[in-house]
C-alpha cells in the first residue's frame, strides 16, 4: 500500500484482515459462549416449570442432564474462543512491533519527525493498543449476540417486553458511543505525552555523565519533573474520562435492569408469567447487563486502538528521508568517493576526492560543518536538499542502490553505539567474522586492554549502550567493529577525543596500517594532530570550502590558523 495512503483507519482494517483466521474462529465461539450462557437462565425457567413444580423425577434428570451439556459447550467455546482471540491480538502486536523497527532501521530513513524515545514508545505501547482493535472485534459480536438471544428469548415469553429490551439496548449503546470521540482524543493526548516523556528519559540518561560533569543534573531533573507532571495531567484527564464513561455504563446498566426485573415482577402479580418465567427473565435481564457493559467497554478500547492506530500509521506511513537509485555496486575506480561542488548546511562548493589505499584528513575550523560533511556522507540527507554532486566509485550516489552504497562507504559517527551482548557480537555486527579476524582489528584500534582486563576477553558481556565501559574504550571498539567490516572507504568522526595522548598514538598506527595493507579509503574528520599525521595529506575546510590542502607537516608550516587550530 502507498505510504502517502496509509492512517489509523487502515492500519486498524488491516490488522482484521491479516488476523481473520483467528478473529473469525475465536468470533464464533466466543458467539457461541455468549448464546448457552444467554441460554442458561431460560433452561432453568424451562426445569422449574416442567420438572420442579410438577414434581416430575424423569424430566428433572434429564433437564439437569441437558443444562450440564450446555455447561460443557459454554465452558468449551469460551476457554477455546478466548485464547484464539488473545492469539491474534498478540501475533498482530508482534507483526506491528516489526514493521515500525523495519521502519524505524530502514537505511534510508524515514520523515516520522520521531525521536528515538517516541518511536520506543510506539512500537512498545501503541502497536499492543492497536492491536486490541482484534479483540474488540471478537466482544462487540459476542455481545450483540448475547443481547440477541437474550431478546429472543423475551419475545417468546412476553412480546412487549422483548420489544423493550431490542428498543431499549441500542439506545443505550448509541448514548454511550457518544463519549468515544472524546475518549480517542484524550487517549492520543495521553500516548503522545508518555512518548515525549520516554524521548526526553532516554536522552538525558544517554547524557547522564556529560550532565554530571557540567553540573547541569539538577537542571535536567527539573525538565524531565516538569515533562513527567504533563504526562501525568494528560492521564489523569484521560482516566477521569474512561471513569466518567464507565461509571455511566454501569449506572445506566443498572437502571435498564431495574426496569425490565420491574416489569417482569408486575407481569407475574398479574399472572401473565408462570414462576419458571419470572427466574428466565429475572435471570435474563440480570445476564443482559453484562453485554451492555462489554459493548460499552468495547467503546473505550476502540477509542485507545484508534488513537495508538493513528500513531502507528505516522511511522508506517513516512516517506523515506532519501530516496536511491536501483543501480547495483559499480566497478572500482581509482577516485572511490568524490564531492564535487557540493553545498548542504555549512557547506558551499565543497570538492573533495579520496582514492584508493588514501587515508585523507579533513579539518573545519567550523564544527557544524564538519558535522554537515558527515551527516550528508551518511546518507541522511534528502537530494534536494543539498546542491553538487556525490560520487561513489564515479557514479552518483543517488543512481545506486542504498546497498550498493552501504557495501562501499561506511560513516562512524562520533557516538558510538555498542549493544547489549558479548564484545564479539558488538564487534561481528551480524557478519560471519572469525576470531582471528577481530582480534586483528582489536589490535589495530589498540583495544587489546578491553580484551585482557577481563577473564571471558571477547566473550566480556557489555551492559545497554556499553556502559560498562569507559568512553575511550567505547571508542575504540567502536573503530575495531568498523575495522571488520572493512569498508572500500571509511569515514571516522573525531574517533579519540576520550583517548589518552599515547593509545591514540598506537590508535593512529594501526588504523592507517590495517587500511593501506587492504589498499582501503580512509577519511579522518579530526583536528588531532596525531591522527593527522597518519595521514597522506589533509584538507582544510572554512566557510563550507576547502581552503588549504597539503600534508599535514606542510600545513603546520605553512598555514598559522592551521596550526593554531591543531596545536592549541
């Protein structure tokens, strides 16, 4: 289906289709269940009147025979209704949480305009809500069933008052639909409230030692307070409504079942319904209480599943930031990655070229445009928002697949980010890389101390984010893991500024040593003055152009902003 088409409608209907096997089936018997249970009060009526007040042994014995039956069968639908319905319920939940992470890790981006936090709020609250649109589905049915038969059976007893119960229940059901806008309405409020709280959560903790180290954790606590005191506003105005909508549930539940038990009374004083049909209808009017309520209650998890639909539909729904070509990986060129007159952000005209076994390095005296240079090598940059070209190995970057151009350039951004498991499955990422294979790139980022200070070495468990390690050594892996992939070109984002003076060094020796052997590109966005000796030449990037080029010996010569830049 087009991303352009998709909203909280289609991603509800959608849902029902994919899950109709179960819906259907669990609808049926839980139909089913609805019906004997509606049956129930009637056979009793039906044993009073036949087998008790005629003192009749056999007929008693049968009519219990009969009633245990139906005990069987509504025992039977229910248990077996129930668990198909909660099966589709949580295999939709999972086919949801799946595509919003496909989404969410689609290379080529997406215009959700979510942040980290909310689209962990999505895919773990809203697709379990949204998914509950299966199991309304499956209540909703078996309610109007129970109230049909339960109106039946009213009919056959006495017609007026069957009749009051078919009038009387939709009207009910249609004063109590009244509410679901508002309900929809608070319950998105409430959802997209706990989203911005869980985004703001995962950022400050992601931060948490920067915080600490400028002293701003007091700060940072009192705007997540004042975040966490929105959201609980927001929820407890949506919970006031769900108990608002509840509490006039029961309470016009209960009057409907005043009336009819009311009614009923004043048909036996008149002797218009034997014993036996006063328990039945008693007990049906009694019964019928609990499908009105259901439907009402149905009414809310609709609303709940239409509001979280519709934030499931902003991510499934999201135009891809960039959209590639479809060609396949070109032949090598001498030039592998090549920016000619390319103007994004900061930059203005830019031209740079990195050929084959080169490790380049690149300084800007402005941080933002370094970080502009990165972003747009990173692929997260839509065409038309930046001017020039990219080439990759001579053909546009925007002509080649998005694999294409992932199996040729690699970007490691400044912040590493390490996952919960074991060194080597950090270090692996997936691929089928042997030992010897990652203790070589281990050495050549110099981590071999993250190895040894540990007895179970690469099979070390990292805690979420790596946070059982320094931030040099996050680094480092970091580069090591860059270092198995080996990458035709590879782009490194300031990769030591939390390694000492003498690791970098070492750092810097074995990185430029792995890739010249393998005759690799390299990029060193940095302004280290030992990573820029490791290069063959560094150019010098001011007001979005390059400015000076040479090697790094000669700009330090040559080039006093250079050199103040470097050396300060």
């Amino acid at each position: 289906m087009a991303a352009e088409k998709i909203s909280g409608g289609t991603v509800l209907r959608r849902a029902l289709r994919r899950q109709r096997g179960r819906v259907v089936a669990g609808t049926a018997l839980l139909c089913t269940h609805q019906a004997t249970e509606a049956l129930v009060p009637v056979a009793i009526g039906v044993i009073i009147d036949r087998a008790v007040a005629t003192g009749d042994v056999r007929a008693l014995l049968l009519s219990l025979a009969g009633l245990a039956v139906l005990f069987t069968v509504l025992a039977f639908a229910y248990r077996t209704g129930a668990r198909l319905g909660y099966a589709a319920l949580e295999q939709e939940a999972h086919l949801l949480r799946v595509e919003i992470a496909r989404s969410a890790l689609d290379p080529r981006g997406n215009r959700s305009g979510m942040r980290d936090g909310e689209l962990l709020s999505v895919t773990a609250s809203d697709a379990e809500l949204t998914a509950l649109v299966v199991r309304v589905a499956g209540l909703c049915a078996a309610a109007l069933t129970a109230i049909a038969v339960s109106a039946v059976a009213l009919l056959v007893v006495d017609v007026p008052l069957g009749l009051g119960v078919l009038v009387g229940v939709p009207l009910v059901v249609v004063a109590l639909q009244r509410m679901a806008p508002l309900l929809s309405r608070r319950s998105a409020a409430q959802q997209e409230a706990l989203a911005a709280t869980t985004s703001l959560a995962v950022d400050l903790v992601t931060g948490l030692r920067v915080l600490r180290g400028i002293g701003a954790q007091d700060h940072a606590a009192r705007r997540y307070a004042a975040a966490s005191r929105h959201a609980l506003d927001v929820t407890l105005r949506a919970a006031t409504t769900k108990g608002l909508h509840l509490g006039l549930t029961t309470t016009v539940n209960g009057l409907f079942l005043a009336a009819v038990a009311g009614v009923a009374g004043w048909l036996a004083i008149q002797g218009r319904l034997t014993v036996g049909e006063l328990v039945a209808v008693v007990g049906l009017a009694q019964f019928v209480a609990e499908p009105v309520q259901t439907l009402g209650w149905s009414v809310q998890l609709f609303a709940m599943a239409r509001a979280s639909a519709g934030r499931v539909a902003r991510v499934l729904g999201a135009e891809p930031l960039t959209r590639p070509g479809t060609a396949g990986p070109p032949a090598p060129d001498p030039a592998r990655l090549t920016l000619d007159a390319v103007g994004y952000a900061g930059l203005d005209g830019l031209c740079l070229r990195v050929g084959a076994g080169e490790v380049l390095g690149v300084l800007a005296h402005d941080p933002s445009e370094a970080e502009a240079l990165v972003t747009l090598l990173s692929g997260r940059v839509p065409r038309e928002d930046y001017r020039g070209t990219l080439y990759v190995d001579g053909v546009p970057a925007e002509d080649l697949h998005v694999d294409a151009v992932r199996g040729i350039l690699l970007v490691e951004q400044h912040d590493v980010a390490l996952f919960e498991g074991t060194l080597r499955a950090n270090l692996a990422a997936g691929a089928d890389a042997d030992e010897a294979v990652l203790r070589a790139a281990v050495r050549a980022a110099a981590a071999e101390d993250v190895l040894a200070a540990h007895p179970h070495g690469l099979d070390r468990l990292l805690t979420e984010r790596g946070a059982n390690l320094s931030g040099g050594q996050r680094q480092r892996i970091g580069l090591a893991r860059a270092l198995v992939a080996d990458p035709p070109v590879l782009v490194l984002h300031n990769p030591t500024t939390a390694v000492d003076a003498v690791t970098e060094a070492l750092l810097a020796e074995g990185l430029t040593s792995a890739r010249a052997a393998a005759a690799r590109g390299t990029v060193l966005i940095t302004n280290s003055p030992v990573l820029l000796r490791s290069t063959h030449r560094v150019v010098v990037i001011d007001r979005g152009r390059v400015v000076a080029e040479g090697p790094h010996e000669h700009l330090l010569a040559s080039d006093a902003r250079y050199r103040e830049e470097v050396l300060r």
